[in-house]
C-alpha cells in the first residue's frame, strides 16, 4: 500500500485523480497477475544468466592494498566474505572506477590518485565483460568479450584501454566509447544506489529522516536524472528565445538598408541602358510578328511529325497483328484441333484399360462371392449330414419295426409319394433359379438407373458446391487486396514501381485493367462467362506508346510476372454510331455487355471497345433469340452471348446466312479478373446464402442417394433369404425322396442294418472330404483376394491418369476456344488501327499544305524585321502583346529622365554597399531560421517529457511500493511507502506484528523504522533498497557490508530477502561484501550463487 501526500509544484505533479489512478491501479494488478503467469510459464532458458553485459573477471595492480588480485565473478549473485583489512572493499572501489567513476563517488578518496598503492607510481584496473548473445555490443569489432583497463598515475593522465577480449588487441582509448558500452549495457556506475561503498552502506542503512530517504529514492530511481533534464532543456528554451527576439531585430534593420541600397543601384543602372532600349523596343515589334509566325509553323511541323510517326506505328501494329495473329491463325487451329483430338483418343484409350479393369475386378469379386457361397453350403451340407448321421443312428435301433410295417404295408404307395416330391423339387429348383438371376444382376455392382442418377446430381451438387467455396474466397481475398486477382503483392511493388518512376513514363501505364471495370450487381450471374471471355484483356497492362511499353516489359521481368500489354493511343473517339441497337419489344431480354460494366477510366472503355467490341456483344437469357439478333443487320450485333450451366455458357455469332454456336468454359479455379468496388460484402453475402441453400440441396441429395442404396441392399438381402430358405425345401425334399427309394430297395432286417451302418460310414467319409475342399477353398479365397487388392491398386492409378488425360482435353478444347477468341479480337483491333491510319493520313495532308503557306509569310516578315535590328539584340518574352511593348517604350523614355537627375555617388561605391547589406541580411535570415527550428524542436521534446512525467514518477513509485510490500511479506511484516511530494519526504511504516509478555502491544499497528530494533530497521532498509534497485534497473549492482548493524538473525532473514528478490532479476549481477561468515545461511549452494572467501590480511 503506497500514500502520497502534497503538491510538488516543481514537478507539476497531480496525485489523486480517480480515473488515472485507478486505471494505473487496475494496470498494476494486471501486470501483477501477468508476472505470476510468467513466472509459472517460463522455460528454464528465461531464469539463464545474461550472455552479454556481466563481469567475468577484475584484476587489480598496485591498487589500494592490492598488490596483484585477481578475482572471476559469477554471472548471478556473489557474496565476498572476508577479514577486515583483507581487501574486499577494493573490489567495489575497482569495479566503480575501472568502469568511469570518480574517486569521490566511491568514497575512498579525494582523487584517482590516492587509489595508487602506497609506494607505487602507477595501478591499473582490469575488467572483463561478457558480450555475447543478441545483446551484444559491436561483436564483430570487439568479440564475445570487451576487456576495460584502466590506468592510474601519480604523475601524468590517466588512460584508458578497451580492448577486444579475443586477440587483446586495443579498439578504443576514448572514455565516450566506455560510456556507450556502460549504456548499452545499462551500467549505471554514477548511480549512488548502483554500488554502494562502506560508507554510502551505512550512510543508507542508518539514514534516520525521511528527506534523506525521499533524496535516496528520488536519486536511485533516476527521477532526479529526469528533473533534471527538464530544467536544462527550459533553460536553452529561454536562452534561444532570447537570442531569436534580438536576430529578429536586427533582421529588420539589415532588410531596411538592403532594400534603399537596392533602389539606388537600381535606379544608377537603369539610366544607361534603357536609352539604348529606346532604339530596340521599335524592331521588337516587328521581330515579335516573326515569332507569332514561326510558333504557328513549329506547331504544324510537330503535329505533322506527330502525324507521321502515329502512322508508322499504326502500320507495325498492322503488321504485328497479322504476323503473330492473322496469317498463324488457321495453322495455329490446326495444331490445337489435332492436339485436342489427340488428347482425346488418348483419353478414349485409357477409358477402355479402365473399363477392362473394372471388369476384371468385377470377376475377382464375382469369384470371391462364388468361393464364399461353397464355403458356405459346405458347411451348410457338413451340419445336415451331422445330424442326417444323428437321425440313422436312431433308426438304426428301429428298424426292426419299420421292416414289419414294410412287409405290411403298400410299395405303390411310396412310388406315388416319391413322384408328388420329385415334381415339387422340381418347381423350388425353378424359383431359385429365378431369384440367382436377380442377386447376380444386383451383385455385379450395377446400380440402378435412380442410383446413377443421384450420383451424378451429388457429383454437380459438389462441384457447384466448391466453386461457390473459391469465389466466396477469392472475395474475401480481394477485401483484403483489391489486387488479388492480378498477383497480390507483386501487383502492387509493381503499381508502386511505375509510381515512382512518374515523369520518365510518355503517359503513366494503366492496370490490370479488370482493376478498373466492375460488372453492376444485378448481372452478376453474367461474372463467369464474362471472365473466360475477355479474361485476357482484364488481365492485361495498357500503355500509351512503345517506349512505355518497353519500360513496363523491364519492369515486369525484374518482378517474374508474365502479363500482356496493349499499346493504345489515350484518345477518344465516338463509338456511339457503332452501338448496337435493340429490336423494339427486345429491350428487357437482351442487353449490350458495355451497359452492364462500371469503368472507372476512360482509357480502359476504349481499350475494351477496340479489343472486345463490348459494344456490339449482347448477353441474351433466351439463346433461341441469338440467331434473330444476328440475322437482323441493322441492329449491329457481333456475338450473342447466353449461359448454359454453372460450368459453361455459348457464343452465338455469324449472321442469317452462317451461324455458329461455339462452346465457352468457364475458368471456375481462376478469380474473376474484375474489381469488386463496394458492392464485396454484398457479394459474399449472396455467395454465403447460396453456399446454405447448395449445401442443403447436397445434403438432401445424399440422404435420398443413401436411401436409394439402402432400397437396393435390402433387396439384395431380401433376395439372399429367400435362396436360403428355398435351399433349406430343397434338401428337405430330395432327402425325402432319397429315404423313400432306399425303403423301396431295402430286402430283409439284416440288408436294412448293414445299408444303415454304410450310410453313417459315407456320411462321415463325405464329412472329412468336405471339410478338405473348404481348406482348399479358403487358400484359393485367400489368393482371390490378393488378386483383387493388386487389381484395386491398379484401377485407382489408371483412374487417376485417365481423370489426368479428361482434365488435359478440357483444356485443349479451352485453348481452342480462347483461339477463337483472341482471332476476333485482333480482327477487330485490326480495322480499328486501319480507321485510324485514314484518319491520320488526311491530317498530313493538311499539314503539309498549311506549312507552305506559313514559311512564304515569314521570309516577308524577316525580311523586314532586320532592317529595324539583328534578332540576337531583342529579347521577347512570353508575356509580350503588341500593347504591352508600346507601354514597355514609354515606361523606357520616363525611367531615362528620372535616372539621369544627379545622384552624387560613385557606381562602384553604391555597388559594394548593396553586397555588404545583402550579406547581412541573409547570415541573419539563416540564424533567424535555425533559432526558430531549435526553438521548436526543443518545446516539442520538453512538451512530451512532461505529457509522460506523471506515468513516469506513477509506475515507478508502484513498483517500488511493490517491491517493498512483497520483501516484508517474506519476514511476515506488512508495510508501505508514503510520499510527501510537497515535503520532500519518504515514511517508511511498518506492521512487524509483535506482542509483549501480556498478550499486548503495538505490532498490530503501522510504525515508522525509527521505532524498530536495529535487525528489523537494517532488514527494512534493505526492502527499501531493493525496492529502489527494481525501480533503477541496473545490470550490474554493488553493496557493500549490508549486515554490519544486523545480528545472525537478521542477517540470515537478510540475505535470504536478497536471494528471494534478486532471483526475480536472473539476467543482472549483484555482488554483496560482507565481513560476517555466511555459512549458516540456506539456499547458498544453488548455481546462481557463488561464495569467495578473500585471504586473511598479512601482519604488518
């Protein structure tokens, strides 16, 4: 718990407001809670020691009472125990100073000087610092050590030597060098609370008032550093203030005298040569009439020059396209036509292997069904001979009585029975037949006609299904890029690219042209058709001229992006006349492609008109209107596009005398080449519901297949019982019939016997020779199925390349298509560049003609114009009307009185008084300049120090408050830190909960220290002190004989606080000095932990 009480008015410091407070509150309890997850969260690479920053090793010569000392340091905690007067103190004063302290901040002496040992001239201090990991300081110059050697001398300066701690070799004498590894490292060796010596120990550990403790925190916290600072920078701000207010000043006084200097060397030159200005300004006149003409005729010769080179490139434009268009056009469909066929065949070939293995594996499977079936019935026939041999063992004991009842009774009887059963047998043998026809028909795998029906709806359902998942993605991809379609990024570093470049391009290219086309929303069910359509145009670049061509072509290779660019003019021509016009009564049933497109640049329309004639398409739902439109001349229609079904659509074209129908696949893997616009979260919203209803249709299409399947199985079952049950009649009767004839041929009791007991002989003989061809069976089933996996394999690679080859003939006949495609187009652009070439051929023409009748006019006007003055003496502006030369000779005639009147001083005297002020006025117009940008510049940083002042001096009053609270809590005391800004002041209040012999006292209450035992006092000092160092955050702390006013007791809680605490901070080093034996205390033999015991000091 932390109080604050008072307003520092120094700092402009608030305390207590609600909002903040209790926001930095909530903040420091959610850090509190993070740094408990961390700690149960941390892997064992997190409580690692430091690689970088730390003391490996310090050697001291001649130094204090050191002779030669050499000490390696852990990288964690040290504890150096030790006899007074063995040297441990030294250790402190060597490291403070080795790293760029003064003698006096270590308290061991006035001057460096008197650090030398007794009788010596010269000491040095060695340290070796680690400097390894991502931390490291400048690795590659100073290794993975930077030894620090510093060197002291009773005469001269002393020295410094930062060396590389691998070759030994010296990288820097600077101390500004020391100091930027001290920074880097964050070693704060000026810090008083950093290293506290013997002295600053007990200073700190005894200090009695709360202004001494308030200075301590303010100055181990670096709060003061901070203050500081701002008091500075407020001093340069006024200082700069100052200095601005008198540049200002004199500023104006400098411009004053430039400027009257100036109008007087202007006036003292005027008067010379505007009287020769006087004989000039009448043959301007006429010079100005030769100019007028030659502008005119410049401008004929570059229109006609400009002319003349639109042709030349009209014509290999021309030339281009029949080149690599026209004239390879029927060779080009030749070898695409036998590419497909050859695809084909290719596909029909292994459509056969394919139906061959089906049928083979559909004989394996036959095979093994036929092994199971006697296997089976085997079994069937060896259980009804068990208990046929059952019920003849039975007889066997009565035969006897059936040999009487056969001597009585009637034969003819029997043979009319035996005939009733044969007939009966008859008829089972018949039906069963009948239902093996039907499982054989069922068991080949041939589904039935609503079977291959409803696979072939999943099939579309599923497909349709994906393609509505791709688009749903794609769009969701351009919300992110709009770019997407075209390449994402690399699009985009082009599009950057070409941005740069700026005036280097003719006309700064325009693309990917389906960037700046957009279908309206209410055809969008047109998208796919459009985009196999004229996909290539939209997925193209538009230049204006060759030499941007040529630069584009550069800039796509070096980003490996293949994209086609159309050269075209930017101009605009009047397309109107050629839009196609609707029969009446049509106009809701068909529409003109270029009505249903947003084009966001005018460039882009007439680029699609000339390319793709989107003027004269027409999209049609009915294609049974296709063949009207086209019949009918006046309406202007080149092609008649209409949708087939989610995967392909038609384009009609011809005229009433040839129509053609060809075939357009939709590229349902390929993003639409257009730009979504606003109308993107609409779109995936419609995909969204028409991937719900798709995917409820999928799903109703499955059911109804798997009840289908079902239908069929329980046939199959159906069909199976009945063959069982028809088997069962079977046996039944031909055993019947099979008793009957051995009644009719028994003879005798003795024949009866003996025919029983053969019958149970064979039936057990025909048992054993059953059960070896179900052994042999079972091999052969064995086989059978070995077979029918390897077919399997087989089957599914064919299948696979078959799928392969149909996927190679859908894209041959697409690119036959796209041929189709690309041969219209270039048609078209053909005789647009032909229109445009008449167009151009007449403007020379006229040119040529104009130009004759402007080069007659100016031999006249020249002619006149050089007997008035050489064309070289007149300078014409742009500005120049025949007005304003009449008053320019006027104004010329006043200025010559006004400039001769007597000025009364030297040309070259007025001359070097306009240089001197105009010198002066601008080294005073860049100190003004420079005044203003420090002045800014150093308000703007003082302005956002004190905007995060307060959070500053917040967040680290709290951690300490943390810290404090957190090191008590480990001896069973509670505490706080209450601030008094106003006052200056730090209370320390502690709660050690202690009684006395009646059960009573004042432990239940908060106290000051001064009030505690000398133990307790010391062990809330050290709190404090940890509290100070968490808030300064140093790698390298030093403290020494932290324990001198504590007894055993104490000092062991002490040092246990010490470990407690700085274990939290395993990436810093600490080094405690301490003349008490640390033995008993527990917890020191951990690795982090390392114990140097110093020799005894000799006796004098």
């Amino acid at each position: 718990m932390t109080q604050y009480e008072g307003d520092d008015e120094e700092l402009e410091f608030q305390e207590g407001t609600d909002g903040e407070e209790d926001e930095n509150e909530d903040d420091e309890d959610d850090e509190g809670e993070d740094d408990d997850e961390d700690d149960e969260e941390e892997v064992d690479s997190a409580f690692a020691p430091a690689k970088a920053g730390i003391i490996q090793k310090i050697s001291l010569k001649n130094f204090m009472c050191h002779d030669s000392f050499e000490l390696e340091l852990g990288p964690q905690m040290n504890f150096i125990i030790g006899r007074n007067g063995s040297g441990k103190s030294a250790i402190l004063t060597g490291i403070s100073v080795g790293l760029g302290a003064k003698a006096t901040d270590t308290s061991r002496g006035s001057s460096i000087k008197s650090l030398i040992k007794d009788g010596k001239s010269t000491a040095r201090v060695m340290i070796v610092l680690s400097n390894e990991g991502s931390e490291a300081f400048n690795p590659e110059e100073f290794g993975n050590k930077i030894v620090v050697e510093r060197k002291f001398q009773r005469q001269g300066n002393n020295s410094y030597y930062i060396k590389n701690g691998e070759t030994g070799k010296t990288i820097s004498n600077k101390k500004s060098v020391l100091e930027d590894i001290c920074y880097k490292f964050n070693i704060t060796v000026d810090n008083p609370l950093a290293f506290l010596s013997q002295d600053k120990a007990r200073e700190f550990l005894t200090a009695t008032t709360d202004h001494i403790k308030y200075d301590y925190f303010m100055a181990g916290a670096l709060i003061n550093d901070i203050l500081e600072n701002y008091k500075v920078i407020s001093t340069n701000i006024v200082e700069v203030q100052n200095k601005l207010t008198l540049v200002k000043t004199d500023l104006s006084v400098a411009v004053t005298k430039y400027e009257e200097s100036k109008n007087l060397y202007n006036k003292f030159k005027k008067s010379d040569y505007l009287r020769r200005q006087l004989d000039l300004i009448n043959g301007k006149m006429y010079w100005f009439n030769v100019r007028v003409i030659e502008n005119k005729i410049q401008k004929y010769k570059d229109e006609l020059n400009k002319n003349e080179e639109e042709i030349i490139l009209i014509e290999e434009e021309i030339d281009a396209i029949d080149e690599m268009t026209l004239n390879k056009y029927e060779e080009r469909k030749s070898d695409l036509s036998d590419e497909a066929l050859e695809k084909h065949k290719l596909f029909e070939e292994k459509q056969k292997i394919n139906d061959t293995l089906k049928d083979k594996l559909k004989e394996i499977k036959i095979g093994i069904e036929d092994i199971n079936n006697e296997i089976r019935n085997y079994n069937e026939e060896i259980e009804t001979t068990r208990t046929e041999i059952k019920n003849l063992k039975k007889e066997l004991g009565n035969e006897q009585e059936k040999i009487d009842e056969l001597n009585g009774g009637s034969k003819e009887k029997l043979v009319e029975n035996m005939q009733k059963l044969e007939q009966e047998l008859e008829k089972l043998k018949s039906k069963k037949d009948e239902i093996l026809e039907q499982l054989n028909k069922l068991q080949d795998g041939e589904d039935s006609r609503a079977i291959k029906e409803g696979k072939e709806k999943v099939t579309i359902s599923n497909e349709h299904l994906s393609t509505l998942r791709d688009r749903r993605k794609n769009l969701l991809d351009l919300q992110r890029d709009k770019y997407t379609p075209w390449g994402g990024k690399d699009i985009n570093s082009i599009l950057r690219e070409i941005k740069h470049i700026g005036d280097d391009w003719h006309r700064e290219p325009i693309g990917p042209i389906g960037s700046f086309v957009e279908v309206k929303n209410e055809f969008n069910q047109w998208k796919d058709l459009l985009n196999a359509s004229f996909g290539k145009t939209l997925d193209s670049f538009l230049v204006h001229d060759d030499h941007d061509r040529r630069m584009l072509e550069q800039i796509l290779k070096r980003h490996r992006i293949n994209k086609n660019i159309i050269t075209r003019k930017y101009e605009k021509f009047n397309f109107q006349q050629g839009k196609v016009r609707i029969p009446d009564g049509k106009e809701s049933k068909c529409v003109v492609v270029m009505d249903i497109l947003t084009i966001k640049n005018d460039n882009v329309l007439y680029t699609l008109i000339d390319s793709n004639s989107i003027e004269k398409n027409v999209l049609v739902d009915d294609r049974g209107m296709a063949r009207q439109l086209l019949g009918d001349y006046n309406s202007g229609v080149l092609n008649v596009f209409s949708l087939l079904d989610h995967k392909s659509g038609h384009r009609s074209s011809g005229d009433s005398n040839s129509y053609r129908i060809d075939p357009i696949y939709y590229r349902l893997r390929e993003p639409h080449k257009f730009s979504s616009g606003d109308s993107g979260v609409d779109q995936i919203k419609e995909l969204d519901t028409e991937i719900n209803l798709e995917s409820a249709n999928n799903n109703d299409l499955l059911r109804e297949l798997r009840r289908l399947k079902m239908v069929q199985q329980n046939e199959i079952q159906d069909l199976e019982k009945s063959r069982e049950t028809l088997d069962n009649q079977i046996r039944k009767v031909s055993n019947e019939i099979y008793r009957i004839e051995n009644r009719l041929t028994e003879n005798g009791d003795l024949a009866i016997v003996e025919t029983l007991r053969e019958k149970i002989e064979e039936n057990e003989r025909q048992i054993r020779q059953r059960r070896g061809i179900i052994e042999s069976l079972t091999e052969d089933k064995e086989n059978e199925l070995s077979k029918f996996k390897e077919e399997k394999k087989n089957l599914a690679l064919d299948t696979a390349e078959m799928d392969e080859l149909e996927n190679q003939v859908q894209e041959a006949k697409q690119n036959l298509s796209d041929l189709e495609t690309e041969f219209h187009v270039k048609t078209n652009e053909k005789a647009h560049y032909e229109q445009q070439k008449g167009k151009k051929q007449q403007n020379v023409n006229s040119l040529q003609e104009k130009l004759k009748r402007g080069e007659a006019a100016l031999g006249q006007h020249t002619a006149e114009a050089l007997s008035k003055c050489p064309r070289d003496d007149i300078d014409i502006t742009s500005e120049d009307t025949v007005e304003s030369i009449t008053e320019e000779y006027k104004r010329a005639q006043e200025t010559v009185k006004e400039s001769e009147k007597n000025i009364g001083r030297t040309y070259e005297e007025i001359q070097d008084e306009l240089l001197f002020n105009k010198s002066k006025m601008e080294n005073l117009e860049n100190t003004e300049n420079d005044l203003d940008s420090i002045s800014r510049s150093l308000n703007e940083d003082l302005n956002q120090r004190l905007k995060y002042l307060h959070t500053t001096i917040l967040k680290t009053i709290r951690e300490a408050s943390t810290s404090f609270e957190r090191s008590l809590a480990l001896r069973g005391f509670k505490g706080e830190l209450k601030f008094g800004f106003k006052e200056k002041t730090l209370t320390m209040l502690v709660q050690t909960n202690n009684v006395d012999d009646n059960g009573t006292g004042d432990g239940n209450k908060k106290r000051t220290v001064e009030s505690l035992s000398g133990g307790e006092k010391s062990f809330t000092q050290i709190a404090l002190l940890l509290a100070i160092w968490k808030a300064m955050n140093s790698k390298i702390r030093g403290l020494d004989e932290f324990d001198v006013f504590m007894d055993s007791v104490n000092r062991s809680i002490s040092i246990k606080l010490l470990l407690t605490e700085l274990r939290k901070y395993p990436k810093s080093q600490s080094i405690f000095i301490t003349p008490q034996d640390i033995a008993m205390v527990g917890d020191l033999e951990s690795e982090d932990v390392k114990i140097h015991k110093m020799d005894d000091p000799r006796n004098s």
